[in-house]
C-alpha cells in the first residue's frame, strides 16, 4: 500500500511516499481502508520531532473508512461497516489497523470526509467546551486561531451555547470566517494589540476564560486578560511550546486557574469516546456544525499540506485523500 | 503604642519591640484596638523578604478587637464596635490602622481567639473547598500539612461535605489530631512516601483534588497522586516557592488543573468577605468547626512564636497578645 513516511524527523521534505506491506489485524485491531485522513497540527509536531514517537513513522491522528479486516477477538466492528477513529499515529496511508475500542460508528447524514474532519478537532473543540472549562451563556470566552481547525468549530459550538466570543485572527479573509462562524468580536493581531484590544472590549473586566492553541506568543498576555479566578485553557502549542514559568504568576495575575488538556485524557474509556464523538457527529447531522473542507490534498502531496498548514494559508480542515 | 517593628529583613530576631505613635485613621479607615493578633506563614515571609515591603513594617495581617476611633468617610463600622480582620498589614502592635472594608463584625456567640483564627486560616480553608475546587461528597482530597493552621480546617470541612481525606503530617501527635478532626487517613511523610501511600489508598486511581500550602517539597509528587483531569490548588509556599512549571507536565500527568491561588481573590469585595466570615463564625458558633488555638504569647515574644511557626512545633494556631 502506498503510505507517507517520516524516516528522520525534520521539515515537510521529511515525509515521504513509501509502498508498504498493508497490515493485519492484530486479534484486538480491525483494519480500515482510508476514505480521507485528516490533517492536525499534531502531525507537524512529530514530524518535526517535537513530539516524541520511534521512526521510521506513518504520521497522522485521524481516519474514516471502511472495515476490510477484523482481528480475531473484535466483535465491536464488521466489515464493511464505516468507521472513524483518532489513535495514534498511521494515517497518512492507504490502510490503517486499530484497535478496535477505539473506532466509532460513523452514523447516516455524516460523510466519511465529514468524519475524518472532526473526529480530532471537532471532539477537542467539544472537550473543551463541555469539560475542561463549561462555558455558559454569559461567560466571555477569548478564543486564538479562531479560523482555524479547532478555532472555527469551537467558536461554531461556543456561540450555541450563548457565550460572547472574542476571536484572534491574522487576516481579514479569517477575520469573515470568524465572523461567519459567530464570533461576536474579532481582532486582527497583526494589526492591533490582542491585549489592548480585548481589555476595551471587556471594559477592562477580562476575559471568563482563554482558549489558548498557539501558546509562546500569547500566553502571557492571556493571562493578563483573564478575570480573576478565570481558566487558562492551553491545549496546543502552533507558534512554540509556553516555556516553564513562575507559578507565583498565576496568583499575581488573579489566582488563576492553569490546564493544558489533550484529547487522549477526554476520550480514556470507550464510553466517553463513544459519547463525545457521537455529540460531535449529531451537531453535523442536524446541521449545527458547519465545516469547511476547502482544501483537500491527494496523499502524495503530503509535503504541500503541511507546508500550507505552517504557512498559515489554510483555514477550516485539510483533508488527505489516498 | 507597644508594637513589632521590622527594620531589616532577615531571621526571627529581627522582630523588635518597639514605642511608637498610635495611628490616626485616614478618611476610610478605623482604628482598632488589637486584642489579639493572629501569626501567619505569610508573616514570615514578609519578615524574612521572600514577599517584598518597604522596611521598616510593623508585621502581622490578622487580629480581632475593638474599634476606638473611625475616619470620616467610614460608614461600614462605629467606634466601640468588635471586629475582626485580615489582610492589613501593622496588627503585630497594641493599635492599627485598617481600611473599613477588612472589618468585619464579631458576634457575641465567638470569642476574640476563634476570630483571630477564623480570619486568614478560615477563610483560607472556606474558599479552598468551596470555590477554589468546589469539594463534593464521595471525592477524595488531599490535604498536606493536616494538623496545620489551615490543614485541620479543610480536614473539618472536607469531612463534614463528605469528601474521603487523606492527611499528610509529619509526626504521630499531628496525625491523631488530623483524625480526630475527621481525617480517613493520615499520612506520616518523614516516615513514609505520600506518593506510594497515597497510590495504594486509592487503589492506583489517585486523589481528585490537592489542597496544597507547602509548595516546593510536595510539587512533583502532587502532580503524580492526581486522577485523571485532577486538580491541584496550590495555596501557599511554606516549604519553600515552586520552581518553574512546565505547562506540558500537566497534559503528561493527566490533563490536570492547577490554580495558585491568593485570599486577598476570594474575599476581593466587602459582600464576598461577608459571606465568608459570618458562614465561617456560624460553624465555630454551633460547635461545627473547632478552632485549635496551639499557643499564646506576649506581644514581646514575637519571635519565638516565629521560631515556633517555622520550627513547625505545634499543630494549631499561634496567637500574640499586645
């Protein structure tokens, strides 16, 4: 089978079309034939090595397709059935085999590209929404890289929910999608300053909560923005890791709550997994969740989704298509 | 006025008996005179320069007494009244100057002592459990330095919310009184590991909270004794401050929740502070919460009880009369 492979981690250039056995079930793993694999920023951290994996690696987090093998203990999975999962690693390839507990059911009025588009980003935005900080109707909450993958959903679900969003974004064409999605403010950091700009709107209060995905250049001034006793919610990192800080700040700043939550430690047990992912699907099915899979990219052009996920050009999912 | 003056920062002995003025009230403040005044962790802090003010300073942020004379913009309290209060700085001395929104009435039901003690370990312990992680029924907390001033108070109250607590002491007699004020388990750290002892009370599964004043020396072990999506309320440093944390450690350890968390955030307006005080005297009032009142000495004798506090000799609080 045709697969990308990460032989020594590095730049997009690192990731390379490879022919590869297709692998067999182990009697806990089905395998699945890819319909698309989604594109995460994840990917870019171990393909870079800023997260650790052994190489040679597949590299991607997230798949839908259909069963074509079922190892010899799994009975939660037949052939034939449509299946979506996030697991580690291996989907950047024509086949993938998973463990079984960990692949969802992807219901009628959910397409396969719909699936592989937010089994990863779509259950992250509902974690986050639901469980680490629940946001109410009422809260404020200050949301970064708002037209991005994760960005245009949470902001989608937060506005549901009745928050009042304001949004970051780089450009005016972001700055529409933001908007388009429900964003109630929205700020162009390359043009204002995100801190300055946050505390007018909020008449100086702060914000009740930061969804924080880029980390080293915002999180400092999202800890001056939040009220206090308000959440700094960090969960990713796209512009560099936050280094280690004083935790004294977080008392000078308002007694501040601090969590950098993953998706991994919100879908532990199949039940949980079972229930965000189906909250997720049913939002898209009754058409409360509007995605945008503008770009699609054939799998042997890897490279060029990631160097367009770096660049920042893309907004929405990027999808890769075996 | 008989006072406590610091006029370089350093050791115990630098607390000096001194004469000086009585102060005059500015326009909100009242003056009061201290029956008792109430000895901090925070006290030695400042006294030794880990927290910063301007020396010289007149220690202590806490007492109980009388009111003997009000600015003219004072409208909170009369002259006569008995108050109590925390967080003005001066109360190591016969007389102090306080802002009026720190006052709060002592009813007949209490005495001067139980105010004392009520105030900043009180309403430490008070928005510990219910605001900074809002302590449920049939969650377990862990609850360091127990049989401290603030320890044998969240154990109280953990116990009386129904919450399973694990205490940690340093010797047997704290353990015992960490017990009898309801602790389910008791663990001794200068004999034992808390981190293994604390895996095997809760079957591996760890706690779901961390009620943390000791800082340094429990950090690490803290992070590893939480369950999934746990939480840890870091409220004081008496081991020492924290050394820088690593965001990513938290999302490693179980996307845990940290707050570092400050009073002066819990009680930031009169009506909170209220709320707080008069919740608080109602349970020491009606024999539910026990102020353990471990040593009194004269005004003149501040620095032992200083020695005493860091010497960490008695389980309870320590009280100064001027």
């Amino acid at each position: 089978m045709k697969a990308i492979q990460v032989k020594q981690v590095g730049g997009p250039e690192a990731m390379q079309m490879v022919d590869l056995p297709v692998p067999e079930p182990k009697s806990n793993e089905a395998v699945i034939k890819l319909a698309a694999s989604g594109v995460n920023f994840i990917d870019v951290y171990y393909r870079e090595g800023r997260y650790k994996a052994p190489v040679p690696l597949i590299p991607g987090q997230e798949g839908a397709g259909e069963v074509v093998a079922v190892g010899r203990d799994v009975t939660s999975v037949k052939n034939g059935e449509r299946v979506a999962w996030t697991a580690a690693l291996g989907c950047y390839a024509e086949y993938a085999a998973v463990a079984a507990d960990r692949l969802v059911r992807i219901p009628p009025g959910v397409s396969d590209q719909q699936a592989a588009a937010t089994m990863l980003q779509g259950m992250t935005a509902h974690y986050l929404l639901y469980d680490t900080f629940p946001l109410k109707r009422g809260d404020t909450a200050l949301v970064h890289a708002a037209a991005g993958g994760v960005g245009l959903l949470l902001v989608q679900m937060a506005h549901e929910i009745g928050a009042r969003i304001i949004a970051t974004v780089s450009t005016e064409e972001k700055a529409k999608l933001a908007r388009g999605a429900g964003a109630d403010e929205v700020i162009l950091y390359t043009q204002q300053d995100f801190e300055a700009e946050t505390k007018r709107l909020t008449d100086g209060k702060g914000v009740d909560v930061v969804y924080d995905s880029v980390g080293k250049t915002t999180f400092e001034k999202g800890l001056n923005l939040l009220r206090p006793r308000g959440m700094m919610v960090l969960f990713g990192g796209s512009s560099g890791a936050v280094p280690p800080f004083d935790p004294i700040i977080l008392t000078q700043k308002g007694s501040l709550y601090l969590t950098r939550p993953s998706l991994g430690n919100y879908i532990a047990t199949r039940e949980e997994l079972v229930s965000r992912s189906g909250a997720v699907f049913g939002m898209i099915a009754a058409g409360k969740l509007k995605l945008r899979i503008e770009h699609t990219y054939p799998l042997a052009e890897a490279q060029r989704a990631h160097r367009d996920l770096e660049g920042r050009k893309t907004t929405g999912k990027l999808l890769l298509i075996p | 006025m008989k006072a406590i003056r610091v006029e370089h920062i350093g050791g115990p002995e630098v607390l000096q008996l001194v004469d000086v003025p009585i102060p005059q009230a500015k326009a909100a403040e009242a003056v009061v005179k201290v029956n008792v005044a109430g000895v901090n962790s925070i006290d030695t802090q400042f006294r030794d320069g880990r927290l910063r003010t301007p020396v010289p300073f007149i220690p202590g942020h806490e007492g109980a007494g009388v009111i003997t004379a009000v600015g003219p913009q004072v409208k909170a309290v009369r002259g006569g009244d008995r108050v109590a209060w925390s967080g003005t700085l001066g109360s190591y001395a016969e007389y102090v100057a306080a802002p009026e929104e720190h006052l709060v009435p002592v009813p007949h039901s209490i005495t001067d002592d139980q105010a004392t003690a009520a105030m900043v370990h009180g309403l430490t312990a008070h928005y510990l459990v219910n605001d900074a992680h809002k302590l449920k029924a049939g969650e377990t907390a862990l609850v360091h330095a127990a049989a401290g001033g603030v320890g044998l108070l969240v154990v109280q109250m953990a116990h009386a919310i129904g919450a399973r607590v694990i205490g940690t002491a340093s010797s047997d007699e704290k353990a015992q009184l960490a017990r009898e004020a309801g602790a389910d388990a008791v663990i001794i750290f200068t004999r034992q590991d808390f981190e293994a002892e604390v895996k095997r009370l809760t079957a591996g599964k760890g706690v779901d909270v961390v009620y943390d004043g000791v800082g340094k020396a429990t950090f690490e072990k803290n992070l590893n004794v939480m369950r999934l999506r746990g939480m840890l309320v870091l409220y004081g440093m008496s081991s020492g401050a924290v050394p820088p944390v690593d965001p990513a450690k938290l999302s490693e350890k179980g996307s845990l929740y940290m707050a570092r968390t400050t009073l002066a955030h819990f009680t930031a307006t009169r009506e909170e502070l209220l709320a707080r005080t008069s919740a608080l005297f109602a349970m020491i009032a009606d024999g539910r919460l026990h102020m353990r009142i471990a040593k009194k000495y004269p005004l003149a004798d501040a620095a032992q009880s200083h020695r005493d506090l860091e010497g960490r000799h008695f389980a309870g609080k320590l009280l100064l009369v001027p």
